[in-house]
C-alpha cells in the first residue's frame, strides 16, 4: 500500500495534532511514540525525520502553543495604544482567547491538571514567560517613557510581571477545576484574588492606583458558568454509563 506523501509542514502538524489528543487523552508519561505512528498510519522513519524524541516533540507541541498566543500579543504591542492600555490588553487577550475557544480550554483545563502532566503545564509557563517577557518589557518601558509607570528596572520587572501572571493564570486555573464549588463562590474568590494582583503590580510599576483593569469580571463570569455547566454535563454522561 503506498503512503500518502503530504507537504512537511502539514504532516508535522499532524503529528502534533496527534501527540497532543493522546497527552491529554492518557497524559505525557503515558503515551507512547507508538500510539502516534499507529494513529496516523505512518513509518516510524517519518516520526524520527521531525523530531528527534519525545521530549523534542513535546517541545516543539509547546512551543506552537505558545506562538499563537504570543502572535496575538505581539499585535497590542504593536498598536498605538498607550502603555496603560496595552498592560490590561495583554493579559486581557488570554481570556478572550478562551472565550472564543471554549470547548478547547475546557478540555485542557480539566486535563493539564493532572498530576501525570505536570511537565506539559511547567513546559508551557516557562515558554510563555521566555516568549512574552520582552514583549512585556516593551510595553513596561513605554510605560516609563510616557511617565505612567516608574521603575527602574523596565526589563527585568517585565520577567518578574510575566511570572507573577503565571502564577495567577494557575490559581484562577485550579479554582475553576475546583470539585463542588458553587460558581458565584468561584466568580467571587477570582474577583478578589485579581484585585490582589492588580495591587501587587500596580506597586511594583509605580502606576497610579486602579489604573490597572486585567480582567474583566463578566468575562470570567462566563467562563465559570459555561465550565460548571459542562461538568455537570460530563458527570452526568459518565453516570449514564455506569
């Protein structure tokens, strides 16, 4: 039987494609490279001519994940917006983003948590800070060129801002998956857990008090009950089955 020969970008997408249902599906330590080659019927000499491993696979599935987003933010600091708006754009985009992918996030969400695929969420917070820091510098240093920020050290308070937003992006992450919590209780603690952020960067930047605004709380709103929902939903199905 003769292989279908594809453009090497498409059939590396699809390996991609492939390895990321089966990390969620069965988690990273799990899968095998043979569960992929089954998957998409192809040699295992077409595996190992894009990636040398599968960690190296890992890699480059994290590292496209995140130039998407990254892509998207390049566009805010690209624009003509002031600093201010900019900020509050830039981690604003990230809920848009799950907003209009829903389906998506939820399933991530419920499977990135998981203890067997701790190294997929570290690899994709490390890249995201190693993608974005400077992009968020850029924006921190318009900040102090239009004397809306003060700090002194524009460079390495974008790393710094970009690590505290990833630990916020964890905690409103794992308050979502939260069992048997309410969701006006879950809309409410991510009210206040944002305001606290917001604080703790408004005093490291030196910006005016309650200039800044990175949530919207109908977005997150949203998010939580359409999530709630779908789990209600997922239980119920599994119960139908048993």
């Amino acid at each position: 039987m003769t292989r279908e020969v594809k453009k090497p970008e498409i059939r590396k997408n699809e390996i991609l494609d492939a390895a990321r249902k089966f990390f969620f599906q069965k988690g990273y330590e799990q899968t095998s490279i043979q569960d992929i080659i089954d998957e998409l019927g192809i040699a295992k000499g077409t595996f190992y001519h894009y990636f040398t491993s599968k960690i190296d696979m890992l890699d480059q599935l994290v590292d496209r994940t995140t130039s998407e987003i990254s892509a998207a933010l390049t566009q805010i600091v690209d624009s003509d917006r002031n600093a201010i708006d900019k900020f509050n754009a830039f981690f604003r985009t990230a809920t848009i983003m799950k907003m209009q992918k829903l389906d998506v996030f939820l399933v991530m969400l419920k499977v990135m948590f998981k203890d067997e695929n701790t190294i997929i969420r570290v690899k994709m917070y490390r890249r995201m800070v190693e993608k974005n820091a400077h992009l968020f510098s850029s924006i921190i240093k318009q900040g102090v060129e239009e004397r809306i920020f003060n700090t002194q050290f524009p460079e390495d308070v974008g790393e710094l801002l970009m690590q505290v937003g990833s630990v916020l992006n964890e905690t409103v992450c794992r308050l979502l998956i939260k069992k048997d919590a309410e969701p006006h209780y879950i809309v409410e603690t991510i009210e206040t857990k944002m305001k606290l952020y917001q604080n703790a960067m408004e005093r490291i930047l030196g910006a005016p008090t309650g200039s800044l605004q990175i949530y919207a709380p109908k977005d997150y709103g949203d998010i939580v009950t359409l999530f709630y929902q779908k789990l209600r939903e997922d239980k119920s199905n599994e119960n139908n089955k048993t």
